[in-house]
C-alpha cells in the first residue's frame, strides 16, 4: 500500500485518529501524458520504460522517498495490533535498465516481522513515480517464504505500473503494477485533493486521497498522502478490517 501512538492503542483509538474533514480539489496543471495514458486500466498494458527518462532522486510531493528516511505506522489487521515500518534504502536495483529505489517494508506483530518487503520505485523526469517490483516474504511455519506475488519488471511478463502522478487529478484512474501469474494488478483512482486528516503524527492539509482495488480481490482500500510526508495512513473500506496511521518519520 508512509505517528507514532503506542502500541496498545485500541482499534477505537486508531479510527478516532482517521477523523476526516475532507473537500475535493484539483492536482495541478500539466503538459505531460496522464497517468490514465502511461499506465491504463483498459486495453493491452505495454508501457514504455525508457532509462534514459529517468532521474536518481524520487521527490514528487506526495511520495518523496529520501534514502535515510524511516516511516513507522500502527495499525490494526482484522483484530490484531500491528505496525509498519518502511526504511529508504540507500542502495538501488537496476530493472528494466532503470535504477530503482529500495524501500524495505517490514509489518510486526508483538515485536516479530511476520512480513518482509522490498519495494522498488524510479521517479521519470515528468515526475511519475514509477512501481518497478517487489520481493516479498511472510511468515509461515516460523520461516520466511517468498509470497506468490512477488514480481520484478520486465521478468515472465511483469510489467510496471505507476504508483503516484506527478500531478493527481481528480478522477486520474491507472494501473500500479502487472502479474497476470501472481495476481498482482492493483490498481488506483484518485478521489480528492485539497483535504484535512488528523494522525497520530499531526495534522495536515491538501491531503491526496486514492483508491486502491484489484479487480481480483473483494476489497477496496484508501490511501492518504500529504504533501512532503508520503503516505500518512490508509484503510480498508470494503473487505475485512484494516487500517494503519502514521505515527513518526526519522529523517
């Protein structure tokens, strides 16, 4: 799918923390292709990486992703207490010819990883922040084994998707990532700009919100990003119960 409360918080607690006032708005003006173009929901998905189109840093706004930098969540899956925590890496992976950011994602329960990621990310020179891949592992019978929906561009039909615009709109609908094999084709439309949300980590202002679903899985989430932070929290609004809210950022 980046506070801190501690982690005895109730599930009460963390959906008080979710209070929303929100008002829609529009992303700002752009020349470059929108999302909906690079990265479509519908029709063929062949979209076009070009190393040469793009950058070293990821900076976009709303998911700017600075190697050092920890975010660390709270949350609740179902009826257990979790949290999240995401570090950018300072080393890169080379997909696609693209060298890509590593920001490792690890969930605990009382205290144990009972999942371990590694996303990868590229920022193109429009300003789209690109989502090259995963290698993801969870917890099974007290070892870590790598999920079926692991997947890296360009490896049996993998194909990357775009996992933030470089200037949302409201309505901008795009596709995050392609594994037909691994099931992994999440999707995301972008519902509103310019809204409030409290977190455990503060409150803020022109927050972004998407929504995310697979059209694969009975669920639909929404995330929240506010300008300079990254995501600030998300929760699952149709499915099984899941939020998570940030609570610190270490920089």
């Amino acid at each position: 799918m980046t506070r801190r409360l501690p982690s005895g918080a109730s599930a009460a607690a963390l959906t008080a923390g979710l209070a929303l006032l929100m008002a829609g708005g529009v992303g700002a003006a752009s020349r470059s292709p929108r999302p909906g173009e690079l990265a479509p929901i519908q029709g063929t998905y062949a979209p076009k990486i070009d190393p040469a189109n793009f950058v070293a840093r990821i900076d976009n706004r709303y998911l700017p992703y600075k190697p050092g930098t920890r975010f660390h969540f709270v949350g609740v899956r179902g009826t257990t207490r979790q949290t999240d925590d995401q570090v950018v890496m300072h080393r890169t992976k080379r997909i696609l010819g693209v060298r890509s950011t590593v920001v490792r994602d690890t969930v605990s329960e009382r205290g144990r990883a009972v999942e371990r990621t590694d996303d990868w990310y590229a920022q193109d020179r429009q300003g789209n922040v690109w989502y090259m891949g995963e290698d993801s592992f969870e917890l099974k019978n007290g070892r870590f084994v790598k999920a079926s929906d692991s997947w890296k561009g360009g490896v049996n039909g993998a194909k990357p998707g775009i996992i933030m615009p470089a200037h949302p709109r409201r309505g901008d609908a795009y596709r995050q990532e392609y594994y037909p094999p691994g099931k992994a084709l999440d999707e995301a439309r972008v519902l509103r700009l310019n809204g409030m949300l409290t977190v455990p980590f503060g409150r803020f202002k022109q927050v972004l919100v998407t929504s995310d679903r697979s059209p694969l899985e009975p669920q639909t989430e929404h995330k929240y990003y506010a300008p300079g932070v990254g995501e600030i929290a998300e929760r699952v609004v149709k499915g099984h119960h899941e939020q998570f809210t940030l609570v610190s950022v270490t920089r």
